[in-house]
C-alpha cells in the first residue's frame, strides 16, 4: 500500500468495493493530515474511483480549507477525530452481514484469533438521519474512552478508526469477516462460540 495517506485511502476505497462491503456513492473515508486538518471524502463520490482532487480538506469545525464539498457525512468524520485524538484514519462503509444481524438483533461474536486482536469489541447506535448532529455525536461518544474502535451505526454501517489508514481497514475487514462467521455459526444452530477470552489475554501481552 502506498505511503500517501490519500493514496492509502484511494486504494481503500476500491479494495471495498471489490469486496461487497459499499456499493455506489455510498460510504466516505478520512485521514488526518499533519497539520491537525482532516483530508475526507468529497460529496457524492464513489470509492472505486476516488482521485486525489475529490477530497475536502476540512478544519475540526468543519470550515473548508481547500477541495471539493465534502461528504455529508463530514461531521461524523470530524467528531470522532476530536474525541479520539490517537485517530488517524476514519472508515465508514456499510458492510451487509454487520447490518442484517445488528439489525435482526444479534450480536457479533469474534471468533477467531484476528476478530478478537484487531477489533475485540464495537460500539453501537441506533438509527440517525444521514448527516445529522446526533449520528456524529452518538457514534463519537461511543468511541471517545477508548473502550471500542468500531461503532455500528444501527440500519446505516459501520464507522471504525485507527492509528493509520491500514490500521483502520484491517478493522474494518476483520469486523465484517467477524458478522459473517457469526451468521453462519447461527444457520448452525450455535449461539455461544467465541475466542476463548483467556487467550485473548495471552496475545494482548505477548
């Protein structure tokens, strides 16, 4: 992956496409630059064709530095970078399998070594309009102790940070990967399987 964050974030944006987990202009994508701005997304791009030209460059307050208008969803990018100042990269995309079970109720289960190291846990909110105040709000206060890296934003997606752009997607794969094991561990009949959470210990101190 290329050392550019705008770059890492271009090959992002394709590589989710490719894997089912946004389709059209759904999802945006963010990194924070050096100087405390944030590069997102512009407004109605697609990810599988992102330049470099279609990101806003936004001030933590939203005022616009340079670039297109960004994505309507440039509040919940903002927000969590001010709550979690260790945040270097913001993915929101609407992966399916975490949809369906968060909405049908069930909780994903982290089942193998990579689920529970990568993501360990995720935050959740209820449905907010696209864009809104309390989305941004909700989904930050979800993240902000630390406790989580990933928040399902409930019948809408996922929004997941890390401490570098790759950081972040590996989240993001492993947390899909997570829903779809724990859907097929469900047709099964199983409710119960997880990584053993003493190994989990094991690796955090390795």
């Amino acid at each position: 992956m290329s050392t550019d964050p705008i770059q890492e974030l271009i090959q992002v944006g394709a590589d989710a496409v490719r894997q089912g987990l946004v389709l059209a202009s759904g999802g945006n994508l963010s990194v924070r630059l050096p100087d405390g701005t944030v590069a997102v997304t512009g407004k109605g791009t697609w990810l599988n064709s992102l330049t470099a030209d279609q990101f806003a460059v936004l001030n933590l307050d939203g005022s616009r530095v340079s670039g297109p208008a960004p994505s309507s969803e440039w509040k919940l990018h903002t927000r969590v970078y001010e709550a979690r100042p260790d945040a270097q990269a913001v993915i929101h995309i609407h992966p399916q399998f975490t949809l369906l079970l968060t909405a049908l109720g069930h909780k994903i289960r982290f089942i193998t070594q990579d689920h529970a190291y990568y993501v360990g846990s995720y935050g959740y909110t209820k449905y907010y309009t696209n864009g809104s105040d309390e989305l941004a709000d909700t989904a930050a206060d979800q993240l902000r102790d630390g406790t989580h890296d990933v928040v399902v934003l409930g019948n809408h997606g996922i929004c997941v940070l890390g401490d570098s752009v790759t950081s972040a997607y590996r989240k993001t794969l492993n947390m899909e990967e997570a829903a779809k094991l724990t859907y097929h561990a469900l047709l099964l009949g199983d409710r119960e399987t997880t990584f053993p959470p003493a190994e989990l210990d094991k690796l955090k101190h390795a």
